[in-house]
C-alpha cells in the first residue's frame, strides 16, 4: 500500500545497529532543523523523547491545521502513515518525511480502497463522512473528512434527509450517532489499540481509585465508553484533565498522551486503562515504530518521503478542505 521505496533505508538500519550515530542526537536534530528548514509534528502517542523534541504536538486535527499553515520547506510527521499523508495532501510542494515508512495504521488498513468503492458504489444517494484515520484513497472517495475532534460537529451540518456513510470507524460512527441522534450507515473498521481495552480491569480500577474519573477516546468500544467520565480526542482528554478538579484519572487511550498529561498536570496521577490480556496492546504498535534515532536519519538522509500521484492528492484534498473549513 506504501508507494515510497527506501534505498537508503537498510542503511540507516545498519547505522543504528553499528551505534554510530551522534551521542547528542538531541542537538543533532535542532541543527538539521535549522539546515533544512524544518518543522518536526508529533502525535501525542509518540514516545516521550519525540514529543520533547517536536515543534508541534497535536491531536489529528491540530496537527492536519499545524501541517496547513507551516512556512517551514521540510515536514518531519511523528505519527503514522496517514497523518503524514494528510500533511502531504495538504503541501504538495514541501518535502514530507516519515520515520518509519511501516508505521501504519490498523483503522486506515481495515478499509481497503476497492472494497470501500463497491460499498460505496451500492449507495449512491448516500453522503461519505471519513475519519481522517484512512488512506488518501478513501479520502480521494469521501465527500468530507472529519476527525474525533469534530466529528459530532460536522455530522450535526449535514441535513437531516441526507443518509450518511461513516467510514472507516464503527466505534466511532456509533459514539457520532448517539451524540447526534442521526442514523449513519457505518463502514466495519477499528482500532486494535482501542478495542484492547478491558471493561472488567477497568471496573476493578474504578473499586481501587473511586475518586479516579474515567477518560476515554471516541475509537474505544461500547463496553469501555459507558463508564467514561469524559468521552474526546487526544487534545479533548489532555484539555479535560488539566480543568477537571479530580486528582486521578484512568485513561482509555494510547498511553504517549500521558506523557503530555503529568507535564501538564504533575500534582494529578494517571492511570492507564489496562488491556484485556498481559500485553502491552495498549501501546500503539504504529506509532511506536518512530523513534528519536529513526527520526535523526530520516532528516540527515531526506528519507523516507510521502509521495503520491498528484491525481488522488486532489481528489482527496477537496474532502479535507471541506473539513477545514466545517470545523
Ligand atoms: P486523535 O484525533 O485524538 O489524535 O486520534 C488519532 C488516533 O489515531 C487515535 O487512535
Ligand atoms: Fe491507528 Fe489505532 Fe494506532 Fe491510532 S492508535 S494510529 S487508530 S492503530
């Protein structure tokens, strides 16, 4: 599904097995941000040493509107495939880069392209909402984009006689639907990350920390969302703990965020949402394919970069526009 090929790529792998990279990756970093004039993006699920370093820390939605008015010539996108796509659609002529080309998505993968267009294609009348959370060819087939920020408020614009497709998040369409009260047709996808959660764990950590307020992302199923406190998007659940008065909180999402969360609030304590078996399924597989090293070659090396044919780049840029300018 990538389109980038790496030639360089078993390279930079054998630099970091050989451990000749710079001690001070840190400085290494700022100085290749000023050479190539550079802006560094980073989701707030990326491991604690990317989020020091980045420019811009967001959710999807701050980093699509980040990724949309930066001056800088050069994008280096902390986060997975799709987002750094997005910043691409968004830039054709800047130079993208992403530090892993594998950090995927198992949300966007879980709509494939020509099964969506035969989905789609039996519903003609219907209108196509998608999650940000896909591939530039669903954009490229969605009349608008949203994101779990402005979902319930995009959804809210559409008139009521018009039927909705939902793509490709069915946690997601269905928190939108009750939020609405609307009746969406939705595409069967999820996030492993976020259907790992354990509704028993959780309820054996509310006995444990009664005073603890459950916060949860939209992506989290049914049985995790009914004992949310607060239900929003990375940004929403960071700006939600810092204003509530509660002292603990146990978080349904990505672990990285609390990184952000104890810097913002280091009295308050966090605890996260355990998933159903010892694992560590909770932890993004994706995003954690980035790290500070891969970060410093993809930089050094100008690789690996976000290319796309200028053909789906447009057909999907009109869908985030629409976004953009809804939300
Ligand atoms: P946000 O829109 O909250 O950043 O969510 C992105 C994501 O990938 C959640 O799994
Ligand atoms: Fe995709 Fe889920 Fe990872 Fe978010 S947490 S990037 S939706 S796999």
């Amino acid at each position: 599904m990538f389109t980038t090929v790496l030639p360089k790529r078993e390279l930079a792998q054998r630099e970091i097995a050989q451990g000749t990279l710079p001690l001070d990756l840190f400085a290494a970093i700022e100085s290749l941000k000023k050479s190539l004039n550079a802006v560094i993006l980073a989701h707030y699920y990326q491991e604690p040493d990317i989020q020091d370093i980045a420019d811009f820390i967001g959710d999807s939605l701050q980093l699509a509107n980040a990724a949309a008015k930066t001056q800088a010539d050069v994008i280096v996108f902390a986060g997975v495939h799709f987002m750094a796509e997005t910043a691409k659609i968004l830039n054709p002529e800047k130079m993208v880069l992403l530090p892993d080309i594998t950090a995927g998505c198992s949300l966007a993968d879980s709509c494939p392209p020509e099964a969506f267009a035969a989905f789609k294609a039996k519903h003609p009348q219907h209108l196509v909402i998608s999650y940000i959370n896909c591939s530039a060819e669903i954009k490229a087939m969605s009349d608008i984009i949203c994101t779990s920020s402005n979902a319930v408020k995009i959804v809210q614009q559409i008139p009521k006689e018009q039927p909705i497709i939902f793509a490709p998040d069915r946690n997601l369409g269905r928190y939108v639907m009750q939020q609405t009260g609307r009746d969406m047709l939705l595409w069967q996808g999820s996030c492993i990350v976020h259907e790992t959660f354990s509704e028993k764990k959780i309820v054996q950590l509310k006995v444990i920390h009664p005073d603890a307020e459950v916060i949860a992302h939209p992506e989290c199923e049914e049985t995790v969302l009914r004992h949310a406190d607060y239900v929003g998007s990375t940004a929403a659940l960071l700006k939600y703990c810092q204003q509530s008065k509660s002292q603990g909180f146990i978080v349904a999402t990505e672990p990285g965020i609390i990184h952000q969360m104890q810097k913002a609030a280091p009295d308050k304590q966090f605890i996260p949402a355990p998933p159903t078996n010892n694992c560590n399924c909770n932890e993004c597989p994706f995003m954690r394919l980035n790290t500070l090293e891969k970060l410093y070659l993809a930089m050094k090396n100008c690789e690996p970069e976000i290319t796309m044919s200028e053909e789906i780049r447009l057909a999907a840029l009109r869908p985030m526009q629409r976004m953009l300018s809804m939300s």
